[in-house]
C-alpha cells in the first residue's frame, strides 16, 4: 500500500537523519550564498522549508515564502529539529530550533556580516553553525578558525573536537586526466582541536544511523 501525505506537490524529500518521524523539502536554493548572486539582478523570489509527517500525513511549514529568505538543511539533535533562515533583506541568519506544532523557538541570530555565507550550515553533535571555505569557521555557540584543506568537510562537534571527513584519490594520471589501473578513491577520518591540530586520522566515512549514533564505515 502506497500512503499519500495530506499535500502533494510532486517534491523530492530527505530524511532527517538520527530520527524517523519526519523528512524535508526546500521549495527552491538552500544556498545562502546565492542570496548574494540575486541581490546584483535584482533579489531573489524567496524559498520555503518543509516538513513531512511519516506519522500523520501532515506538512508544516513553519514560515510562509519571503523575498530574499532562504533555508538551511534541518538537523536532528538534542530532541529538536534546527534550521537557520537566512534573510538577506534583514542582514541575518537565524538559527531556530522547532518542533511541528509544539514549539518554534528563535535560538540566536547572527548578522551575515559577520558570517561567511558560503557553505554555511548547522552540524552535530550538540549544534553549531559553521562554514567552510578557505578556513573553517564555527560562529555559535563558540568561536572558531582555522585554515581547511579543501577535500576536508565537517561532520561533527562533540568534546572539544571535530571531526572532518576528508576524500582521498589515489592513482590519478594528472597529464591524461583518467585514473590508472591502480586507481583507489576513499574517506578518511581526522579527528581536529579547536586550533586545527590533527589529534588522529583514520581511514573511514562516518555515517549516523536513525538513533543519533555515528558510525565509521
């Protein structure tokens, strides 16, 4: 049996990782940067988040469509669910933490100019706003920088530390621009203190399963 949610608009949804309740759907860009691009041709239509009920049907929308508004991944930690809006128009990023008909709750507010835009987005394990780009950056609920590698990427914040995945490609032939018979592309984990020192590094790919609980793989 096929179920049908209470609205259909032929959206793709995702997940939400570490949960099994609900999935989400952006209406357009989920880049905040683009905010930036459109703002030289004359601004930008706006996007809306979704969520979608797999135990009702229902679908929330927490805010209605906005000019020069747009939305961040959800993340699920700490028994909420977290999204930053981005208003270009009010200069500001915000970080709310929501609960569909139970609690929408602004946590903190941050101005885009103090932010880098690019990549902006929440992590786990407790939230932090970050980008990365030429450094990594964490804006709440500390703050932090250091020069990244560009194959890195943050996954996660717990203890003092972050971890980074980071993608590794061996046996490339850089002259003819194809991989060669011993080709080998993987991920590696490094685990990073708050200076950017490399504390370990390992190879695998960290994956978190719908409990909340992250694994190596």
């Amino acid at each position: 049996m096929i179920k049908r949610f209470k609205e259909v608009e032929g959206r793709y949804i995702e997940k939400i990782i570490g949960q099994d309740r609900l999935a989400f759907a952006h209406s357009d860009t989920k880049d905040f940067y683009d905010l930036i691009t459109w703002a030289k041709s004359g601004g930008y239509q706006g996007s809306v988040i979704m969520f979608f009920d797999f135990q009702s049907g229902n679908v929330y929308r927490p805010f209605a469509k906005k000019k020069n508004v747009v939305y961040s991944d959800p993340v699920y930690t700490e028994g909420f669910y977290y999204f930053l809006q981005g208003d270009y128009d009010e200069k500001r990023i915000a970080l709310y933490r929501y609960i569909p008909e139970k609690v929408m709750e602004k946590v903190t507010e941050l101005s885009t100019e103090e932010v880098n835009l690019y990549n902006l987005r929440i992590i786990g394990d407790s939230v932090h706003i970050v980008s990365q780009e030429d450094y990594f950056s964490c804006y709440y609920p500390e703050k932090i920088s250091f020069p990244a590698e560009n194959n890195e990427h943050a996954i996660f914040m717990d203890d003092g530390k972050i971890y980074f995945e980071a993608w590794v490609e061996e046996g490339w032939d850089d002259e003819k621009d194809r991989a060669t018979d011993e080709y080998h592309y993987y991920c590696k984990v490094i685990v990073r203190d708050y200076e950017g020192n490399a504390l370990s590094e390992d190879v695998g790919s960290i994956c978190q399963a719908s409990d909340g609980t992250w694994w190596i793989a």
